[in-house]
C-alpha cells in the first residue's frame, strides 16, 4: 500500500557571520540551528534546536542581527556532538529554507568539516527555497520574513531579534499560507524559549557599548595652536584661529 505521507521540515541558522558574497567561506561557522516538522501540513510538534559553540569570534555586524554573543556560546557543544541527532531529524524530508543556498551551504560544510564522507545534503533530503517559491508569488516586492509575515498578516512581534527556532516557526506559518492557505497556527514561544530570548537580549545590551571619545591632550592642543600660527594667506590668519578668537 502507498504512503502517501508527506514529511517536511522547516529550517533556519545563525552564523558567526558572512563573507561579502554570503558563502559560508572565511571559516564562520554555524552557531544555532532550529527546525520544526510538518506532516500532512500540520506542526506535529516535533522539533530540533540546538546552539553551538563555533571556536572562533563572532562578527559585529552578525551579533547585531541576532544577538548571541561569544559568552553565551562558551558552554554550547561542537557541531561533532550533534550532528548524528541532526542528521536523522532532516534524512529524507522535504527542508524548507529560506534562502536556501546560504543555510544549506553552511551545512554541507559543517558536514565536511567531520571528514566523514557525509553527502551534500541535497542528495538525502530534496530541498525546498521558500525564498524563490515567494519570488513567483509575489515578483517585484520584498519577500524576507518580516514582509511576508506583514503580508500573510502573521503575528511576528516577538521577533525582536533573529533566532533560528523563532524564524523556523514563523518560516513554518508563512510556507503553508504560500502553498495552499493556513489559518490555525498561532506562533507561540514556549517558556524555554522565551527565557533563551530575554537572557540574549540582556546580554547584547550590555556589550553594545557607546562611542568611546578620545580628547586631545594638552600637549595636542599647544602643538595645534601652533601649527595654526604657522598657516597664513596673504598675511591674514588663518581662517580656523580666527574662530577660536
């Protein structure tokens, strides 16, 4: 008899950062990975999420946009102590992602990085961009998250910050309304979650630091004075010691 189930499942990253054509180059590596299932179009529940801990810096212009610091990070494991659990959580379904290339990318390379003859991971799990999928539904207009959420009319207030379970379960929401109409999810953190949230808000408030100024030093001064003396045109003084009068 055939099966005629259908086993998807939703994915997200985040990353130490970026090289400028988003290749996961530079050797940044993978620091959180959410994803949740769908069967027969509906949230079973079932979900994988873990952080990780990269053994390399994190990059300013990553932190901003989602927040997890090198600190919060120092406890997590290797990418080598989950990857069995990850690979049997996505073998064989259909991975949504959006904007595949990047995340799938990352992931091969993660795979690589164990040198243990792990296959591309397009060749066991067939994947799914739902960037590209709302391109055609929508050409011409933005179609990250955040508009699509605006568009699908999506509850997506507690998204302060980018996370990869919080934008798996919105992704989730989004991808079924895009391919057929989806009413009755409810986007909803759960306690765990939501503490995990909060602790990374506070801490990037507190190592996002203000503008450090630098006064020049007295020395600086009397040597600027100086050098304005020195500055003459047509036997006037110079235009910058004249305001300082």
């Amino acid at each position: 008899m055939k099966n005629n189930t259908t086993r998807q499942v939703v994915l997200d990253t985040e990353t130490t950062g970026i090289n400028k054509l988003g290749l996961p180059y530079e050797g940044h590596r993978i620091i959180e990975i959410g994803a949740v299932e769908i069967v027969n179009r509906g949230l079973t529940g079932q979900f994988f999420h873990t952080y990780l801990k990269p053994d390399r810096p994190i990059d300013p212009e990553a932190f901003n946009i989602h927040g997890i610091s090198d600190n919060f990070l120092s406890n997590k494991p290797h990418f080598s102590q989950i990857a069995d659990n990850f690979f049997s959580f996505i073998y064989g379904s259909e991975l949504i992602v959006h904007n595949a290339s990047f995340d799938i990318g990352f992931i091969d390379q993660e795979f690589f990085l164990l040198k243990r003859n792990i296959a591309k991971v397009n060749t066991f799990c067939k994947v799914i961009d739902s960037l590209k999928l709302a391109r055609k539904i929508f050409p011409g207009k933005r179609n990250n998250l955040d508009a699509l959420c605006d568009r699908y009319l999506i509850d997506n207030k507690k998204r302060s910050l980018h996370g990869a379970l919080i934008d798996a379960k919105i992704l989730a929401n989004v991808f079924l309304h895009m391919t057929g109409g989806q009413t009755s999810l409810n986007f909803i953190l759960n306690e765990k979650e939501a503490q995990s949230l909060q602790k990374r808000k506070k801490i990037r408030r507190q190592e996002k630091t203000a503008l450090k100024i630098i006064y020049a030093s007295v020395d600086e001064e009397t040597m600027h004075k100086r050098y304005l003396d020195m500055i003459q045109y047509n036997n006037k003084v110079c235009i910058w010691k004249r305001r300082q009068q």
